[in-house]
C-alpha cells in the first residue's frame, strides 16, 4: 500500500468472521474492540458473517456489546439465515422442517415461513443441520430417519472443529459427517466455504466492494476465493502461518494480518497480492527450501509475505533463517521449526 492509504480504506464492507476472528471463546481477541469502534467513525460497514449457528442475532449482538463492541443485530448474518433461505428457496412456505440445532435455527426456519419440527413423524420435507453442543443421539436419529425417506438436507456449515479455550472441539461438521456416514446421503451447505452466507451478506448490505476476514484458510479465506472477494488471514484462530504457505489455490488470502489491526495500521498486515508486500526482505529458493534474509525488515508480518510469494511461487514451503533477524522473525511465528 504504497499510496499510505490502510488495508480498510480499499473496501465498502468488512465481512467478519466471529470465532477466531473477533473473539474466542466467548472473549474478544486483542485489539479486536479498538479497531472495530475505529472502524465505525466514517469507515466501512463492519457486518459479522458467520457460521455459527447456535445463536440468534440479536444474541450474537448482545454479546458483543457486553465485550464493548457495537454491532446492530441487523449487521450481523449467520448461517441459520442463509440455510432457512435456502430451504424457503426450494419448499412451500409452511412445510414442515425437521430442525437439529439449536433455537435460533428453529426461529430462522419460520421466520423464513417454514415449520419448524423436531420429530421425523411429522414428515418433515427437509431436515436443516446446525452446531448445538445440546445435539444428542436422539436428535440425529430423527434426522436419519427424515433423511431416509427422502427428505432434503441443508447444513449450515461443515467446520469440522470449534476454536475454543480448551483447544479445537468437534464441530458442526463433525456431526453433520455422522449422517453422511449413517445413510449416505450429503446434504447443500449454506456456510462458508460454500458461498450463500456471503452472498447474503453482500446483498443484504447492498455494497459492491466487500473484504472478507478471518481466520481459517478452509473456511473463510476459501468462501472468498468461491465467491471472487478479496480476504483477509488474521492470525488469531486456527490457521497457521505453516498453513498459509501451504495454500492450495483455492484457500490464498489476498492478504495476512497479525490480527484486526492489519485493517488500520500498514504495518501489521502484508498485501500478497501487491508487489511490495516483501519489502524489507530477501528470500530465496534452492533444493533446500526457501530462505530468508533481512534486507532492512523488521515486522514478522512483512517476512511472511516475502515467504508466502515464493512458496506459493515455487511450491516450496520449507524455510530456514539467513541471518538473526530472520531467525527471530520466523520464530516469532511459528516456523522456527521449519528450519532445522
């Protein structure tokens, strides 16, 4: 960003994951608040997009706010909302749906003028899935008793793992591949990677140049690159600088940020798809791997930009330090093991 302009300066609308990305589990992350409340003094739309689907709106929104970030609830698009408009989508308005989620998918399901249920014996036509840790045996297998006799199948996503503060728990996709593996059946998602939650998201905030950001290549960064968005990789959740350099085409950010400041400060974030997001920095490329010298740079986040070009250049993601300033960038992280 040679013209001095910040990473946030470039976009309408700022499509913001919420676990990993804004808090975890249940806190906000460093820095999240600070840059979101900087954000909303004449900057884009901040909207949270996510696919979490065990809370409504408004309760999503609360939350925040009691963490000192303001959200209005109508900013705030979960998977709940883009499986229900799906299902509306496809089905006759007051047809029975077979709900395993929790309420705040029961309520995006009529809400959408369908009828929730949570018992096959009411020959639901379709059968929505969402996270809830309350979702139990019994639960599923009403689902796959729906689900065997034909009904539709809409996930709200497919993350197969949850951030939490005791480490990646199962996901909703860990549930979801329960039934694929009962009855063989695999069902439409409206999460990310898959593209209707953006989609919904861009139309419902009627913008034409919106960011995505998070924090997992598989999810957030590869619904973008479905969607033809640009993204943004924080480094606050689950994907690695390790995974970053490994990136299928697929699943490469435009961008890689320590974490939300990367939206307001030039320095904590690196533009990979800018020329001069390596400045500082000098890598280079042998049967060996890659390795970096410093060149005048100081910021791990700009040698991981230098690494990322080439490795996604070259195919190459082992590194190794060329000098003391490297070691301590690449330490600092997480590649120091890479190395040796």
């Amino acid at each position: 960003m040679s013209d001095g302009a910040v990473l946030a300066d470039r976009y309408d609308a700022l499509l913001l994951d919420l676990d990993g990305t804004i808090v975890l589990a249940g806190q906000p992350i460093p820095h999240a608040a600070e840059v979101l409340r900087r954000l909303r003094d004449g900057g884009p739309r901040s909207m949270v997009v996510t696919n979490n689907a065990s809370r409504s709106p408004e309760a999503v929104a609360g939350h925040l706010a009691e963490l000192g970030i303001d959200i209005d609830p109508a900013d705030v698009i979960g998977s709940p909302l883009a499986a229900a408009g799906m299902l509306a989508k496809t089905h006759r308005r007051g047809d029975a749906v077979l709900v395993v989620g929790a309420q705040a998918l029961a309520d995006a399901v009529a809400a959408a003028g369908l009828r929730p249920v949570r018992r096959a014996e009411d020959r639901p036509v379709a059968v929505v899935q969402g996270y809830d840790p309350d979702t139990s045996w019994r639960d599923l297998a009403e689902a796959c008793i729906a689900l065997r006799t034909g009904a539709d199948w809409v996930a709200t996503n497919t993350d197969v793992t949850l951030p939490t503060d005791r480490g990646l728990l199962p996901g909703n996709g860990a549930m979801v591949q329960a039934l694929v593996t009962a009855t063989g059946a695999h069902p439409r998602v409206a999460g990310k990677p898959a593209r209707p939650l953006l989609d919904l998201a861009v139309e419902r905030a009627g913008v034409a140049r919106p960011l995505v950001v998070g924090d997992r290549l598989e999810t957030d960064i590869a619904a973008a690159v479905a969607a033809g968005m640009p993204s943004l990789m924080v480094l606050t959740g689950v994907s690695t600088p390790a995974d970053l350099l490994a990136a299928p085409v697929d699943r490469r950010p435009t961008a890689v940020a320590v974490d939300l400041r990367g939206l307001v400060d030039s320095t904590m974030v690196a533009i990979l798809d800018d020329a001069g997001h390596g400045d500082g920095w000098k890598v280079t490329a042998s049967d060996d791997g890659l390795e970096l010298f410093s060149a005048g740079g100081r910021t791990p986040i700009s040698a991981l930009g230098a690494l990322t070009a080439r490795a996604w250049a070259t195919g190459t993601t082992k590194v190794r330090a060329g000098d003391a300033d490297a070691a301590a960038s690449l330490s600092e992280l997480g590649l120091s093991t890479a190395t040796e």
